[in-house]
C-alpha cells in the first residue's frame, strides 16, 4: 500500500508546479486584457484590451498572424508577424 502512494504524490506535485506556472503567467494580465508578442525578430510583450478586438485594423493584424502561423504560435501565446512600430502606431489610434 505504501507503493501506491508514492506515485500520487509525485503527481500531485506535478500538477500543484503546472498549476503555479499557469497561475503566475496570468497574474500580470489585467481582467478584460490579452497578451500579444509583437515583432518580425525578437518578440516583445504587449498586453491589449479586449475591446481591440472589435476593431478593423486590429483585425488586420489578426489575420496576418493566422496567414503566418495558423493555429501554432511558437511563443505559446498570440504571436502578430509584423514591426513593433507598425502594431504601436495601429493601437495608439485604437485608443483615440
């Protein structure tokens, strides 16, 4: 019986690690904002509010990145395939 619970425990342990990651992953995105990773090379972070995505030119991005990448986004996240200055200046009209 004392077998069984060894495997249980690491277990338990993997999920209560996974649970954390997850956790602290979401813990700097405000309620009713998303993460973006922005740029042609390194990728920078940009956390949106949802409402961008009502907007036309934020649908524009949208679609690039499913041109590019599908469903499969190599930084785990929304990856936009397009210059950092290109996604600030749409967004900063989007807040006018």
């Amino acid at each position: 019986m004392g077998f069984r619970l060894l495997p249980m425990i690491s277990s338990a342990m993997k999920i209560n690690k996974l649970q954390s990651v997850l956790t602290r992953n979401h813990l700097d995105i405000p309620k009713g904002h998303f993460a973006v990773y922005v740029g042609e090379r390194e990728k920078k972070r940009y956390v949106v509010p949802i409402s961008y995505l009502n907007h036309p030119s934020f649908q524009n991005l949208l679609r690039k990145a499913e041109e590019e990448f599908g469903f499969h986004h190599p930084t785990g996240g929304l990856t936009i395939p397009c210059n950092e200055d290109d996604f600030v200046d749409v967004t900063s009209r989007l807040n006018l």
